[in-house]
C-alpha cells in the first residue's frame, strides 16, 4: 500500500470518527495528530482539511448525483470516502482522475458493503463528467443549498468545523 493510499484511509479514520462521535472535525484531526498513534501523515491532515472547508459544496454535489440516495441514507464509510475523492476530483490538481476514484472504489470494496464499489464509482463518474461544469458560482450555490438543507448555516460560509460554537 502506498503512503498515499495509507494517508487516505488514515483520513477516512478521522473522518468517520468525527462524525460517528458527533466531534467536530478539525479539533479531533488536531488531537489525533498530537496523539501521533497512529500517526496522521500530512496528506490525510491535507485531505481532511480540504475536506472540512469544502464539505457543504461537496455534500451538495453528492446529494444532488447520488441517484436513489439520500446522503444520510449513504452508510457512513461510503459518505466519507466519496468526500475524501470529491475533494481530490474537484480541489486537487496534482492527483490524477482515475487514481483519486479507484483508492475510493479499493477502500469501498476493503470497508464497506458489497455494493458500495460500484456506487461509488458510478457517483465519483458522475462528478468527473460534470466538473467542466462546476465553476466556482455553481459550488458556491451547492454549498448554501447543502447549508440550508443541513439547517446548518455555519457550512455555507466555512465555518462549518464545529470551532465556533
């Protein structure tokens, strides 16, 4: 397994963490990477903080494409690798296309149900075909529409880390 691949799933860990413990995200990134067991690496701190500041926008992308699903229907695990592979799609440059959807398409198939594989490569297609398309009005309206949905709005203006509460 690649550095890479490792730093992905140790991001999915705080990811999934934070989120099955109700935690805001941020401030449990900082404990675990303190804690350094394991270790956080700096590519999965990167993705969880890429993450966090573009979570409303991704959720709404998700949300929207997600045909059949609700994104609080998604099981937990899938919900947060496809975050991790929206992110690297939409907001990473340097990572290639097919490498950021099949790490998500491996750790869905290591992690979660037997269908989730194809779900999530089906939905992170979707997203890849579409990106021409999302400019940065068009994210900006699916992270205020993933907000107001959400009843949240500290998401739709990045302040969606829990910190400020």
């Amino acid at each position: 397994m690649s550095a890479r691949s490792k730093a992905r799933k140790r991001a999915l860990d705080v990811l999934f963490e934070a989120e099955i413990r109700r935690e805001p995200v941020l401030p449990l990134l900082a404990e675990r990477a303190r804690e350094d067991s394991p270790p956080v690496p700096a590519y999965a701190a990167e993705l969880v903080r890429g993450v966090q500041s573009h979570r409303a926008a991704i959720d709404g992308l998700l949300a929207q494409y997600a045909q059949g699903w609700t994104l609080e229907r998604m099981p937990a695990v899938d919900r947060n690798i496809l975050r991790i592979a929206a992110f690297e799609l939409l907001w990473s440059p340097a990572v290639p296309d097919g490498v950021a959807i099949s790490e998500a398409v491996l750790l869905a198939g290591d992690l979660s149900t037997e269908s989730s594989p194809s779900f999530v490569n089906g939905l992170l297609a979707r997203l890849l075909e579409i990106r021409p398309a999302l400019t940065p009005q068009v994210l900006a309206a699916l992270a205020d529409g993933a907000a107001a949905a959400d009843g949240d709005p500290a998401e739709a203006d990045g302040a969606g880390d829990g910190s400020a509460a």
